[in-house]
C-alpha cells in the first residue's frame, strides 16, 4: 500500500470522524474528542508530506465524484513539504484546542466551530494535493471559507470580529476571483490537468503566460498576507481564537507561496526574469512594512500577525531571488536561495505556531492581549513564559534559534551571486542584504519588547496580577512546538534532501550545500555554519557566566531600591510597550504617520489651572489609509445613489423592463 495515499485517507478519516464529533458530542466532551482527532489527522499528514518528500509517488483519479470534471490529486515532493507543514502545525493545535476550547457553548467550543475546524484542516491536506484546474479551486475555496467561519467564532463577544471578518471575506474572494481567472484562462489554453499544463505551457503565448502569472500572483500573494494586499491579516489573525490564528499564520498563509512555486516553476516552467523581480520587490516591501509595525504594535497578537507579513517576506524574496537567478543562468545560487525560502516556511511554521499558542495561554489566563496592560506573568505562568521566550528566540533570527539557519542560507544567496547577470540583480542583492539585516534587528527588538513588556516586569492590571497557568494540553502543544523549532535549528541538515528533490520538481538542481549531522556547507565556498556547535556553544557559555557570577561575584543580598525618597517602584514607573517603542518609531515616522491628540482640560475656575492632560496616539495602517479607504468611499458613494434606481415605484420598474427588452431585440436584428 502507498505510504502517501494511507496516511492521507486516515488523516482525511480522522478529520472526518473530528467533524461529526463536533456536530454530535456533548459540550463537556467535545474539545477533549475533537482535539484528539484533530492531533491524530494532523499527525497522519505530517506522516503523508513525509513520505511524499521522500520521493514517494502517489495519484488518485475520481472522476465520478466531482460533475463533469471529476477530482484529480497527485502528490510530489513540493506537495509533501506543504502536507507535512500543515499537518505538524494542526497536530499540535488538535492538542491545545482540548484545554483551550474548554466546555463552552460558544466561541472556540460551539458545534460549529467544532465541526468547521477539522474541514479547515482538511482543506489545508489537500491544497497541495490538488492535481487539476478544478480540483484545486474547489479545494482553495474550501479553505477560505472554513476559515472564515472560524475567524466569526467569537463575534458574540467582539464586535470587532465583524468588522475583521468583513475585510477578511472580501480579500479572500478578490484573491480567489484573480486566481479564477489565471488558472480559467491557462485551462482554457492548454487544458485543466496539471500533467496537461506542464506539456504545453512552454508552446504558450507570451503574453498569455504573463497574463496567469500576474492574476494568480495577485491572489497568491493576498493569501499569504503580502503588502499591499494584507490589511485582513492583523484584523483576521488578532480577532480570531488563537488556535485558528496559529493555523492561519503557521499553515494557511504559507499556502500563497506553494501556489506561487506550483504556478510559476511547475505548471510555467520558471518563466520571465521579470516576474520574479516583481517577487522579489513585493517581498522585500512587505518584510520591511510588515516588521516596522510589528514594532510600534502594543497589541500581542496583532505584533504577530505582521510578523507574520514580515516572514512571509523573506520568504517571496528568496522565491524571487531563486526565479531571478535561475533565469539569469545561475542555477547553482538559485537553488540556494530556493532552499532557503523553503526553510523558512518550515521554521516560521514552528516559532509561529508556538507564538500564536502562547499568546492564547497568556490572552486566555489574562482576558487581554495589550501589552501595556500586561506584566509580571513569569511567576504564575513559568511554563508559558519560557516557551513564549523560547519562540521569540527563534523569530529572532538570532542563534541559536532555527529563524537564524534559513535567513543565513539566504543571505548567502544574496551575497554569492554574480553581478555580471544584469544591472537588475547588481542592484537588487545588496538592497535584499540591508532588508535581511534591517529585518533582523528590528524584529529583535519588536520581541524583547514582546516578551519584556508583555511577561516579566509587574502586572499592569488585574488580569495580569490574577493569572493562574494554562491546562497541562495546552503547555504540551506549546512544548511540541518548541522541540519542532529546536530540532531544525540544530539539525536543520536533515531537510536537505527534501528540499533537492522539491528543487528537482521545480525544475532546478540540488541546492550546493553539503550537509552533515552538525554543519552546513556551502559548496565551492568558504561559507560554513555550524548550528549544533553554536547552540551548544552559546549554552554552555550561559551556564558558565551563570555559575562563575554565583560562584566569584559579590554576595546577593535583598535591600529597598533607590527611589529618590518618592516610596516604593510601582508599575506605573516601569517601560509600557508603547514607551518601549517610541525610539523607534520616532525613526520610522515619515512611514508610520501616527496619528497624535492631546487633550487639556482646564479647571472651571480658572483657565489657567491645569485639571487633566489627556495624550492619546494612534499609528494607522498607512497603506490602508491610502489604498483602500478612498475605494471604500467612492463604492459606499456609488451604492447611496444606486439607491435612487429603485425608489419603489413599479412603472420606473416596467420602464427599465421595457428598455431591456427593446435592446435585446435591437441586438438580436443587428448583422
């Protein structure tokens, strides 16, 4: 039996059996029943992406089941990095939704979020899988709508949720009606199987080729969360339960880049140089704009959403960096920056779903997600704490995280490119340089500000100073997260081989690294990590600073800190987040444009006395602002005077009827 084909029919099985378990199960039992199910089918598409990665082949026909076209899948390795991506993050959601779920009756818990949850999942499986025009469109917009219903789980008690699940609605089908239209059109021209594409693409029309890569692009790129087209991610993943965020941000967006890689590499042969500088360009906007307001966020989860933007970055610039080399006649770098990017989903997958599940153990024990409200969790919630750090470590790109291994590889690419290929990359390498590097230091400092502000200190507020720690479930899931992030980045070689075959499916060679248990080497250069020896490094150097400061430094001994004769510190005189980043968004200003107000109240019996003095401060998504809100206005203009087309009077309405008849009938006599 194909080891691809079992263990995706079980994880199908289990996600069917999770479903109905939602519709029909009791509240008290119902997370602890469907988050099994949901780890078991979780952990069967990992097995399956596994073995596809491994070179096994597998193909399923069922032309009975889908009218007129039939359903088509096929799983290579591209589809196999994909499945085991989507299937880890779910596995370790199925054992988070049994403590945070709970036995409610709405929200996260209601029958149907439950019973919605295991098709999202599903849907994700068999994304890659999808081997014709037909199949995939069915699938894809399976996902968008699941996904959309999960992320209403919670309008009951959020208003905001509607209005994020209004924007997110509207992207997702835009995106999905500009992928519509590519994927129908390259149908159209050479048929909708993809083994069909693959022959006669090369024979197509320039034009037309240009013509499906930028539609599908258009739609890829709004489902990865890409800027211009991402204002629904820190609405949607902010609002949505935090299980659904780390599906969303760890698993679904990255469903972007595989339907970039499977349309522009796969079904159109790699293409024109152009279209990946495009990539590449959109890439490194979205890296830079996504981590600047990451930075200056104060609200936890939607810090993570646009990290997320800012990954999903590095991630479209490695893939235009491959495109670009590739048809630049440096396939041996390409493949390197290919395998890079490819990296970098699997790592962002970890530290992200680790991410999103600590912050829903801290939003779930605290009742908040603002920073500035936060503090003082590292004594109640040890376990979180830690596991949040260790997460942050690794979105870091700071060794020994795992984030730091992908984003090397990718500089490398940057860096050993010829530049005789073309002023285009002369140019482009060392700007996607200063991006990596700029990247990497502010998205340091967006987590220190994270895990500072948000964890250590003194609570802020209430909830903070309440907090009890999460159920046992939700920690494991957060520690197999962990581990996942730990293993690539200290034995990231072991993705390797996948990634050569992926390459090879792609219709690229083998990336040039020699790879070995404890280092990465690049061939026919000096360039050489060592990420097992580095983090072993860095550890025993902590444990030794730590030990020689107990062992040789001055005794400790608890005393009352200086306050300037003002009392005992309070948590009002502490760093908030937003003081935090203040520095820095005083650098990014020009971009940011917050929005400032200060209110003075002055006493009635004199205006001369101060009563109180109000600032507040508002940083806006900028591109939003300017983009989106003037289409928003001239339709909510247009729809106010459509209104006056249908004012209720029938013989305006048989006039309009007459009118269209009277044309239909011209119409129809004209030669």
């Amino acid at each position: 039996m194909n080891p691809v084909g079992a263990a995706l029919g079980i994880a199908l099985a289990a996600g069917s059996c999770a479903a109905t378990a939602g519709l029909l199960t009791p509240a008290r039992w119902r997370a602890r029943i469907v988050g099994t199910l949901l780890s078991i089918g979780g952990a069967a598409g990992a097995v399956a992406g596994v073995a596809a990665a491994c070179g096994t082949a597998w193909r399923l026909d069922l032309p009975w089941l889908l009218p007129l076209a039939g359903v088509r899948l096929d799983a290579d390795a591209l589809s196999g990095w994909f499945m085991l991506l989507v299937g880890g993050v779910s596995a370790a959601v199925g054992v988070y939704t049994i403590g945070y779920a709970g036995s409610g009756g709405h929200g996260p818990s209601s029958r149907g979020a439950m019973f919605v949850l295991p098709l999202f999942t599903a849907a994700m499986l068999l994304v890659p899988v999808a081997a014709s025009v037909s199949t995939f469109l069915l699938v894809w917009e399976l996902m968008a709508v699941t996904s959309l219903i999960l992320v209403m789980s919670e309008h009951r008690q959020h208003a905001a949720v509607r209005a994020a699940s209004v924007w997110y609605a509207a992207m997702t089908q835009a995106g999905f009606v500009s992928i519509l239209i590519g994927l129908l059109w390259l149908a159209g021209v050479s048929g909708q199987d993809f083994a069909t594409i693959r022959q006669l693409a090369p024979s197509l029309p320039g034009t037309v080729q240009a013509g499906v890569f930028l539609l599908c692009l258009a739609g890829f790129a709004s489902k990865a969360g890409a800027v211009p087209l991402h204002p629904w991610l820190p609405r949607a993943h902010a609002e949505a339960p935090s299980h659904v965020s780390a599906l969303m941000s760890a698993a679904m967006v990255k469903l972007g880049v595989y339907g970039l890689l499977r349309v522009g590499f796969d079904l159109l042969g790699g293409g024109e140089r152009w279209w990946w500088l495009i990539v590449a360009a959109l890439g490194a906007v979205s890296a830079l704009y996504g981590i600047m307001q990451a930075v200056v966020a104060s609200d936890l989860k939607r810090l993570l959403a646009f990290s997320t933007s800012e990954n999903i970055g590095l991630i479209l610039l490695g893939t235009g960096l491959a495109g670009t080399l590739a048809a630049s006649g440096q396939p041996a770098v390409a493949a390197l920056a290919l395998a890079a990017a490819l990296l970098h989903t699997l790592n962002h997958a970890g530290f992200k779903t680790l991410l999103f599940l600590g912050a829903g153990s801290v939003v779930k024990a605290t009742g908040t997600r603002d920073l500035d409200s936060l503090g003082g969790l590292s004594r109640p919630m040890p376990a979180t704490t830690a596991l949040v750090a260790a997460g942050a470590l690794a979105a870091t790109a700071l060794p020994p995280g795992n984030g730091f291994v992908s984003e090397w590889l990718l500089l490398q690419a940057l860096l050993h490119q010829s530049p005789t290929s073309g002023t285009e990359l002369a140019v482009a390498a060392p700007v996607g340089v200063a991006v990596v590097a700029l990247t990497a230091g502010v998205g340091v400092a967006a987590y220190v500000k994270a895990v500072g502000t948000g964890l250590l200190a003194r609570p802020r507020s209430a909830g903070a100073a309440d907090a009890k720690e999460s159920p046992p479930s939700m920690i494991i899931a957060m520690g197999l997260a962990a581990a996942v992030c730990f293993l690539l980045a200290v034995v990231p070689a072991m993705t390797i081989p996948a990634m050569s075959r992926v390459a090879a499916n792609l219709g690229l060679q083998a990336p040039p690294v020699a790879a070995d248990l404890v280092a990465l080497r690049l061939s026919d250069t000096s360039a050489v990590l060592w990420p097992l020896s580095l983090a072993v490094g860095v550890v025993v150097v902590s444990a030794a600073v730590a030990l020689l400061s107990r062992r040789f430094g001055r005794p400790r001994r608890r005393a009352i800190a200086w306050d300037c004769g003002d009392g005992p510190l309070t948590a009002r005189m502490e760093y908030t987040a937003t003081s935090f980043a203040e520095p820095l968004q005083r650098v990014f200003d020009d971009t940011l444009a917050p929005e400032r107000d200060v209110d003075v109240t002055h006493h009635e019996e004199s205006a001369y006395h101060v009563e109180a003095i109000r600032y507040r401060q508002r940083i806006p998504d900028r591109i939003e602002n300017r983009l989106y809100r003037p289409v928003i206005h001239a339709l909510d203009r247009l729809g106010l005077a459509a209104r006056r087309l249908a004012p209720g009077v029938m013989h305006r309405y048989l006039a309009y009827m007459l009118t269209a008849l009277v044309v239909v009938l011209i119409a129809g006599v004209l030669p």
